[in-house]
C-alpha cells in the first residue's frame, strides 16, 4: 500500500511546474493522497488549472488570496464539502516587493516589511486554524522554509526574517495542535530555481555556491524535495513536530 493512501490534502503555492509546491504534491499524489489546490490571482490560475488538472477533471482548485480571511474560510468550507476530513496541508507561500529584495535590508519600507510577513508567515495561522477542525484524525501541515532565516544571506533581506517569523510560528503552532495529533513541520530547503527564487538578485550566483559548498557539492533537485514531503506527511513522521528539516546537501551545517 502506498504511503498516503487514504489521506487528503490542500496545496498552497503552486505557480508552474518548477514550484517546489508542485514536486511535493506531485509525490502526494504519487503515494496515494486525493488533492486539493488553490491559487492566487488570475496570472497564475491557467498554470495551475493545467497542472491540477493531471490528477483528474474533478480535482479540486480554488482561487485564494491567503491575506483575506473570507477567503480562507470560503477554500476550508469547499475542501470540508468534498473531502470531509482533511490530513495534509503545504504552504508555500511567500512574497515581499521587489524593491525589498534589493539593496539594503535596513532600508526596507515600513509596508514590504508588513507584507512580506503577512503573506509569508500570518498566512500559516490563518491556515492552520482553518484546517485544524477537518483534522479530525490528525494530520501533518508543512510549511517551506530557508536557510536565510538562521544566517544572513545577501539581498534576501525581509524574506529571511519573515522566514524566521514562520519557523517560529511552526514551532508555536505545532505545540498549539499537538493535542489534536496535528503536526507542524518546516522543510528548509537548499535553493532552487523557481519563479520566486530567480525574484533575488543574485540567485544564480547562490546555486553556484551551494554547489561548491555543500558537503554534496551538488543542489537538490525538486524530486528529493518531493521525497521530503512524502515523509514528513507520512506516519514515518508520526513523532516528528515543530522541526525545520534542512534539505540542502548539507549546506546549514558549514562555518565556511
């Protein structure tokens, strides 16, 4: 029987192909989970239509601005309507403006600051209350992380410190929901080159480096990302909460 039989889930953050949302959901599907998915803003809903749409007409996808709390209510409301109980959730969510992610850090504005936390780390709250009563049976909620949110990585700036909002949140969320057998995990994942990580200056030079850094002197691949997930949704993980597990060929453990 594979992993996931039986289990459903909601995913969070699939832009295209590369997202890394996409690789988990990929290898939930792959392992027997039935799927939901959302989207936010038309720019991005063909992408995810199409991509969704492999696992099955009747798939379903939500438009879903995770800032606006009618929103959430209206996506968990649907999900309870098709599902009934809900056991998996992936958010990978994260956005600040442009211009933040340029420059200097101590010169992010008052409002990238507000909003890169609102949609990169509130939004784990706000989906997590939302899940937790279909979690009837338990379940396991991964959020994405990075290594900018331990150490200072040039120009990511307020990303990384709304990164270190998140994996604090998972921590607190997941002694929060312990109690309902609802676990909160973060995968910090090594970089990749998705729509959002080529949003950073520089980021090109950053694969280069892992590259050469790393203990596996390679990156990692959205496959193994994927494997990730699978485990950390699976009953593997059964005892496993309120960690940032690093997948990154061994980069977080380098002083130089």
């Amino acid at each position: 029987m594979s992993l996931l039989t039986g289990k459903t889930g909601i995913v969070f953050g699939v832009a295209n192909k590369r997202s890394i949302a996409w690789a988990i959901a990929q290898a939930w599907a792959r392992e027997g989970a039935k799927l939901a998915f959302t989207y936010q803003g038309e720019r991005v809903r063909e992408n995810v239509e199409d991509l969704a749409g492999t696992f099955g007409s009747d798939t379903l996808i939500l438009p879903c601005d995770v800032t606006k709390d009618e929103d959430i209510a209206r996506v968990f409301s649907e999900v309870g309507a098709k599902f009934g109980k809900l056991n998996l959730l992936l958010h990978s969510v994260a956005y600040a403006p442009k211009d933040a992610l340029e420059g200097r850090f101590v010169d992010t504005s008052r409002e990238a600051y507000r909003v890169a936390h609102d949609v990169s780390a509130y939004s784990l709250v706000a989906l997590s209350r939302a899940a937790a009563p279909l979690m009837t049976d338990g379940g396991s909620i991964v959020a994405m992380s990075y290594y900018g949110a331990e150490k200072v990585v040039p120009h990511y700036n307020v990303m990384g410190v709304a990164k270190a909002s998140l994996e604090a949140t998972t921590r607190y969320l997941a002694y929060d929901l312990g109690p309902q057998k609802i676990r909160v995990n973060c995968i910090s994942a090594g970089p990749v080159n998705t729509l959002a990580a080529r949003g950073i200056a520089g980021f090109m030079d950053m694969l280069k480096h892992y590259e050469a850094h790393a203990p596996l002197k390679r990156n990692v691949t959205p496959e193994e990302l994927g494997a990730s997930g699978v485990f950390l949704a699976s009953d593997g993980a059964a005892a496993i909460t309120g960690q940032v597990i690093y997948v990154d060929g061994g980069y977080q453990i380098m002083g130089m």
